[in-house]
C-alpha cells in the first residue's frame, strides 16, 4: 500500500562531511580552432564502447577518449571522458555552447578522472546516470512565429515542450489555473485502491461509493512497472480487480457494456462518464510496489521497479510509451507517479527495495527527473495529437529527512502538481509518540528533539504540512501544491510519558521482533482491535502499527464492536475507553485509551477542518486524500459507524466557497519583469544522503542569449523559508540574504514563503554561450531557486529558467564599448583580446577570463598562479580560442 507501512524516518543528520570530487555538468563555450590540421578519425557511435586512448571525430572534429566510455557524445560535457584533439577535414567546425551535457552511461568506468579542487575534499559525490536535460525557452509570441495558441493556458513555471502545441486550454483557464468540477475552488483528490473488494466478507469499497458530485480528481491505486518496463495492472490474468472482476448483485456495480474490459475500470469509466469534469488517473508505484510489483498471483516480485527502469533512458522511453498507450486504452486522464522514494538516504523507503535503492542511491533522483521530464513531453505530444491535455502528478514525501536526499526536487517544472504525504511523520519504526500528520511545528516534537534537530536549525521543526507545503511553495506556486491528509490512523501500545499519550515513547518490548528497516529499534505499535488495518510480515503475521480507518477508531471512542471485527481477524472485546484529542497547535488529532496505554493519530472532522481553513488561507491547490475507504457515515440501524464521505462532504463545504488558489510562483511584492532572459539553472554536485550537510551544490548559470550578460551584473532570487535563511557560497561571490521572509521557530508556522538573495556576476561576465558556476550552501533542504531577477545596469530582467507566463525574451543590453583592454601578446595572437592578460600573482575566481600567449581562457573555479594551458585536461582553464 502506498503510505500504510511506509518507514517516513527523520533522524537529523549533523555530519559536516561535504561532497568535492568533480562531477558537474557544467556546460562551457568551446572554441575550436578554425584552420583544420589532420585527417578524421572515424566517426563516434552512440553504440559503440571505447577504450581510453580511443580517438573518434564528430562534427568535424578529432576526439581523444580518457577512460572507457560508451554513448556519451563527445564535446557535450566540458569534464567528460571526450578530449577534444582540434579540428579535422576541410570544413570550419562550429563552436559550440551547451547548458547540459549526455549523461554518463549506467556502466561506471574504471578510469578515475582528476577531480576539480575545492576547499575540502572528504565525500564522494554521486555519479551522474540521468539522460540530457535541454534547458527550453519560454515560448512567446514576439520569439515564437508558429506559437502554441494555448500558451495563454499554460501554467506558471511549468515547462513547456518544445515544437509542441499542448491544448492547456482543455484544462486550465487564461490564468493558468485548472478549471475543476463540482463548484470546487480547490481540489479535492481521492486515492481509491484496488484491493476493497468485499473478499473475506470484509467491507467492500467500489466506484460507486466514490462520492463523485463532491471530488475533483481520483488517483486509482495501483498500477505497477512490470519486469518488461511497461506498465501493468495483469490484465491479462483472469479475474483481476483492474479490468476482470465482477460484483454480482452490487447495487451500482453493474458493468458498463460499452468498455472492453470489466473490473474496477469498467466502473470508473462508467462514473466518469456521468461526471467528465472529474479527472481520473492511475497510480503507479506507492509502498510495496516502487521496487517490484505483485503478480497474478499475489506473490511480489522483486524486479527493482523504479530503481532500475530509470536506469536508462531506453527504458524510460519504453515505460513512457506503454504509459501513453495505457491512459488512451482506458479513457485516463493522465498519470500519477508514486515513486517512494528516489532519495540518496541509505536504507530510505521499504526494506523490501533496500537491495536496488542502496546499490543505486547516487542515481535515483537523476533517474527520477530524467522520467518525470519524458513523460511530460510524451504526454504532452500525445495531447497535441488527441486534442486532450494529459496531466502528470506525483505523490512527494513531506519529510526534511527525506527531501535533504533529493536535491532540490527539480522536477516541479515538468508536474501539474505535487501530491505531498504528509501524514506517516510517525509511527511505529521508532519509539517516538507523535501525530500522524501534524500540521504545525510546536517545537517538542519528540523525534526531532532526540535528534538534536532543533537545537541545530535555530527551532525549525521539519516533521509537519506546513515546512513541506513552504518546501515546495519555494519552487511553484501555491496552486500546484495539494496537501495530503490521513483518513487512518497510526498509533503505539504500552506508551509512557507525554500529554494522553502525545510526545511519549512507547519502546518495544525484549525479545520484540521488530520489523526489516529499523535496526531492531522500533517502537511498539498497537496491535489486535487497535490495528484493523494490519500489513503481513513475509510469514503472514499482522504487523502492529495501529492502522485503522477513521470509521473504526469512531467506533472504538463510541465503545462499538463492529460487526466487521471478526471479518478483520481482530478480538470483539474492546478494554477501556478511547477519549479524543486534538491539540490547538499542531493540529494533531488522537485518541487515548488509558487503560491500556493505547494511542491512535488520524484525522477526523477537528483536523480535516482546521487543514480546509489552511489550505483555503494559503491559497494551496487542496488536500489529497488516503485513501477514499477510510471516510466514515453512520448507520443508525447498526448502531455504528461505517465507510461513508462525511469528511469529503466537509471538504467539498469548504472548498466550495474558497477564492480561486494563488497561480503564480512571485507574490504580489516581487513584480517579476516581463521582459526575460534566456538563462537557465542547473543544479549539480550534490553529497549523497545525510552526507549532504551543509547542503552545498555547485549551481550553473548558462547564459543562452546572443549577448554576455556582464560583470557587475546582479543575480537575485528566492528561496523557500524551510532553510534558516543564510545562504552563502564557497565561490567568492558573496552570495547574500538580503531579506528574510521569516526567523525564528516555527512554533504555529512559518510566517513568509521566501528568503531573498543576490550575489554579483564575477569578472568576464557570464559570456553568450557560456556559464559561470556557484557554489552556495544553505543549511535545511530548500526546492529549487524561484523567481529569478537579473539587473544589468538600470534594467531588470526575468529569466526563462522560471518558465514565466506572458514575458517577452529578449537578449542582454549589447555592450557599448569592448570588454577588456588586453592584447594578445604571445604566439599565434591575430587579434584584440578581451580579457586582461594573466597575472600569475592575481587570484581568479570561477568564470573570470584573461588573455595568455594569444588566446583567450576562462577559469573553470578558483586559481592563482596555474598558467594557463591545456597540458592538464581538468586544470583550472578551459581554453577560449585564438584572438
């Protein structure tokens, strides 16, 4: 299941190791000689292996290979295993400037290349596996002549396809917001699951329970990744839940003649033709099925999922294209992606997968946006073909812990929006009493206390929906950004301490055998009539977790035995009372048997609506929903409570009133320029998992514009508040906050959703084609840059890296005058020189250009007294060409 057992683990990390060795995908301009001077090597192939000392030619150009290396185009990565030995054959090669690079292949060399110098060098970093990413332009009707009619649809800050007319207008309206059914202003998302199907006599919950007038999209769960890399449901396996099974005399579970197929997706089909403004999209992945899936027969197979589809860029494409394929054959609205977790924490997600996660825990999250960018542009080319907009969401862990193994969660670009889960902060793979899904920090979470966390991040608490929803509000806007609520609970047994239970331990006893995950520190989890909704250990024996429906847990306060308890396997004898909760603070809402120590989190109407209210104050897209099965009603002939939709009922009341959600990534007190930049961002170099502290990437700035955006220059941008807001960097840029959008705690939550920073662009600009490097670090995790504003003398500019909304890009003001004063005064010097000449005594920092021995050079990081040469293939200079 997709949250039931997940291990969502939040052990800070206060390591101070930082990732060093070179791996960046820095792009640089490379200017090749003009005057060929041998013959061509043959030609390169994408196919083909060589060996270091392999020499090939591509586009004119002889190429020397410096380690083994296979489908990795020469002269697209400035570091890559490709030398370039000079031009060859008769015709004048083109210079080329590129912002990203061809990834490396799966298969890791063995040659060792030198790593760039940086000032400490004591952590790996991870290799880089991901297939090319292109930085694209914002498409505008002043730079575009065949524009997209719809690009007046389009979302903010989500990137568009290129030489594709995506029909947004099918879903979003000319303000970039989704158009939703039901009267709703925000989202109401369901997760309906597959496997409530009435077996055993247990309750059943089908899509005619679904309460259709009052949601806005539902998330089927699950489909899978099937060993071929396509997606599954085993159709072709008789009497399956998906497109085979049958419910015989179920009132409103009749099949629909119309559809091929029968099941669970029959039905869907049949309620979403009756209600086409409600989105219906499958699930593919969650908890037990990210790193392998179940068969046919209910047996899992552990095909490594996830993990090793996105190895590759082939099987991304094979998976990509059974996706379009699938969501055509079944009239879906588009994909959802669970995805948990492709994180580089060790021993992060289910035991299950350890073996594929771990091995791949430097490749994951690349793997991860390489999928989410392919299935953004397949589905936005089979879109344009069908007339229909495909949408592309994900489900995102909320967890600080987590996050600080995804980089900064570059995906955003390529989601309509993210599902955060943000419940399963505890439970029972620690002994830590806390709510399932607080929505606030009130500074005495118990795990994080334990953890020193607050103490080493000035009393900012990651464990609750609001540090995630400001996590992901740092990268899009409000709008996309659905918050996640539990319609179960979590809880432990035997729990000391605390207030009713809240913020107590509950250790498990000796002897306990814990679950696989948690290095025989678990806590004790509640079990028997306290765990209706158990998960199996591998020998069929219920896992105590405390999971129950909010139905079941109502009955419990009540003091009912329901008469599905014995369906369940569970005792029909309930011991003491259950008193319910809920704290003014965090949102939390519990309850406390006494007697036997027992404590279970959930949300029920106190937390449903106090996360309407926020939801409705913060201007946030809606509240997501697991799962559907778990809302209650109350059947006054049997005295108890049962599956119904009273709290979608209370969200649908909520929701129906709101004002339309916030649509744009700035707020109203940042006015972003209309007139942009084609400059992109990429984020690279980042320490594996916990190593990753302080977080320190080096960051390229690529200028894809036909003039150098100059020295003096001003790059300023924001960032989420989730960090504590003193970013600085390594790279002498004197990178700033200049202005904090909240301090202190988070106690109740944080007060603003940017920081704002700026630093300088160093001496030699960042020239057209070319890229400066930045090497900041920050303390807590952040989503990527947002609203980036660039000032060039008494102009401000946007930039296309934010993917804007109605700019108009244009080029950086031409330079009046020449750029430098020095000559060429060595050898082979046929020009003017635009950089300085090189001073062995002067310090350069990343970007800075001279002129040495007629030629011109840029250093590629700091550097003082390295002459300049091309003798040291990843020396500190990269030659510029002949002036």
């Amino acid at each position: 299941m997709l949250p039931i057992s997940k291990r969502a683990r939040a052990a800070a990390s206060l390591t101070t190791a930082v990732a060093v060795l070179a791996t960046s995908l820095v792009a640089a301009t490379s200017a090749l000689a003009a005057t060929p001077a041998t013959a061509c090597a043959p030609t390169w192939s994408a196919s083909a292996s060589y060996t270091g000392g392999s020499v090939v030619s591509l586009d004119s150009v002889n190429y020397k290979a410096s380690w083994w290396t296979t489908n990795e185009k020469p002269g697209s990565a400035q570091w890559g295993p490709w030398a370039s030995q000079g031009a060859c054959g008769t015709s004048t090669p083109t210079p080329t400037a590129t912002a990203t690079s061809t990834p490396k292949p799966t298969v890791t060399p063995t040659a060792t290349a030198t790593p760039t110098p940086t000032a400490t060098a004591t952590s790996t970093p991870k290799p880089t596996v991901t297939p090319t990413v292109t930085p694209t332009p914002t498409p505008t009707a002043t730079t575009a002549p065949n524009a997209n009619p719809d690009e007046k649809c389009r979302p903010d800050g989500m990137a568009p396809t290129p030489g594709v007319k995506t029909p947004y207008c099918d879903v979003y309206d000319e303000q970039g917001r989704e158009k939703l059914p039901n009267s709703l202003d925000r989202r109401v998302i369901g997760y309906f699951t597959n496997w409530r199907t009435g077996k055993n006599g247990q309750p059943q919950y089908l899509a005619s329970d679904i309460p259709w007038t009052k949601l806005s999209h539902i998330n089927y769960a699950f489909a899978h990744i099937g060993s071929d890399n396509k997606i599954s449901v085993n159709a072709n396996a008789a009497g399956n839940a998906s497109t085979d099974m049958t419910w015989p005399g179920v009132k409103g579970a009749e099949m629909d003649p119309a559809y091929s197929y029968k099941g669970h997706f029959n039905l869907l089909s049949k309620y979403k033709k009756a209600n086409p403004g409600v989105k219906v999209l499958p699930a593919v992945g969650g908890w037990a099925e990210t790193g392998g899936y179940f068969d046919a027969s209910g047996n899992r197979v552990a095909s490594g999922g996830f993990y090793t589809m996105t190895e590759s860029q082939a099987k991304i494409d094979t998976f990509a294209d059974s996706t379009v394929a699938f969501i055509r054959q079944y009239g879906f609205d588009g994909i959802d992606i669970d995805y948990e977790y492709p994180t580089s924490n060790k021993s992060a997600g289910n035991p299950d997968d350890f073996a594929f996660s771990d091995a791949r825990r430097g490749q994951v999250f690349d793997g991860y946006v390489a999928l989410m960018k392919t299935l953004r542009e397949k589905l936005d080319k089979a879109g344009a073909e069908d007339g229909e907009y495909y949408m592309l969401t994900t489900a995102t862990p909320s967890s600080g812990w987590l996050l600080r193994g995804m980089e900064v969660y570059q995906i955003t670009q390529y989601a309509d929006y993210v599902n955060m889960m943000t419940y399963d902060l505890h439970g029972a793979w620690n002994e830590f009493v806390g709510g399932n899904g607080a929505l606030y920090d009130d500074g005495k979470d118990p795990e994080l206390a334990a953890g020193g966390v607050y103490t080493a991040y000035k009393g900012i608490g990651y464990l609750n929906a609001d540090w995630a929803s400001h996590y992901f509000r740092g990268a899009m806007q409000a709008g996309r950004i659905n918050m996640g609520v539990p319609f179960y609970t979590r809880g432990f047994q035997n729990v000391t301490g605390g207030t009713y239970g809240m913020g107590g331990t509950a250790k498990a006893p000796a002897g306990f055998n814990c679950p696989a995950g948690t290095n025989n520190k678990c806590g004790y989890g509640a079990e028997g009539i306290d765990n209706l909704w158990y998960d199996s250990d591998p020998q069929g024996n219920a896992v105590p977790a405390g999971v129950n429906p909010i139905w079941h847990v109502l009955n419990l306060e009540k003091g009912v035995v329901g008469d599905y308890a014995a369906a369940y396997k569970v005792p029909t004898k309930i011991t003491g009372t259950y008193e319910r909760h809920f704290d003014t603070v965090t949102k939390n809402e519990w309850w406390w048997n006494a007697t036997t120590k027992t404590f279970l989190s959930g949300d029920s109407d106190a937390a449903i609506t106090a996360k309407a209210d926020y939801v409705n104050s913060t201007g946030l897209g809606g509240l997501m929903i697991w799962e559907l099965a778990g809302d209650y009603s109350y059947n006054t002939t049997k005295g108890q409570y049962e599956m119904g939709h009273t709290l979608v009922d209370l969200m649908h009341t909520k929701f129906a009133s709101a004002t339309p959600y916030g649509a744009t990534k700035a707020n109203a007190d940042r006015a972003m320029p209309t007139q942009a930049l084609d400059l992109s961002l990429d984020y690279t170099e980042f320490a594996l998992g916990d190593n990753n502290y302080p977080i320190n990437p080096k960051i390229v700035f690529t200028n894809h514009g036909k003039n150098d955006i100059p020295a003096g220059s001003v790059i300023s941008f924001q960032y989420g508040t989730t960090d504590t807001g003193e970013i600085s960097d390594w790279s002498g840029y004197k990178t700033t906050t200049t202005a904090k959008g909240h301090t202190g705690s988070n106690v109740g939550g944080l007060k603003g959703d940017f920081h704002t920073a700026e630093f300088v662009v160093p001496t030699g600009g960042i020239p057209a084609g070319g890229s400066i490097t930045n090497q900041m670090k920050w303390a807590l995790p952040v989503a990527q840059f947002s609203n980036l504003i660039v000032t060039i003398g008494d102009k401000k500019f946007s930039t296309t890296y934010d993917h804007p909304r109605g700019v108009t890009v244009v080029d950086a003001p031409a330079a009046t005058t020449g750029g430098g004063t020095g000559t060429g005064t060595g050898t082979g010097g046929t020009g003017t020189c635009s950089g300085a000449a090189w001073d062995a005594a002067t310090a350069y920092s990343g970007g800075a250009k001279v002129s040495y021995q007629g030629r011109e050079w840029t250093a590629r990081y700091w550097t003082q007294g390295n002459t300049p040469s091309t003798a040291t293939t990843y020396g500190p200079w990269a030659d510029a060409g002949a002036c």
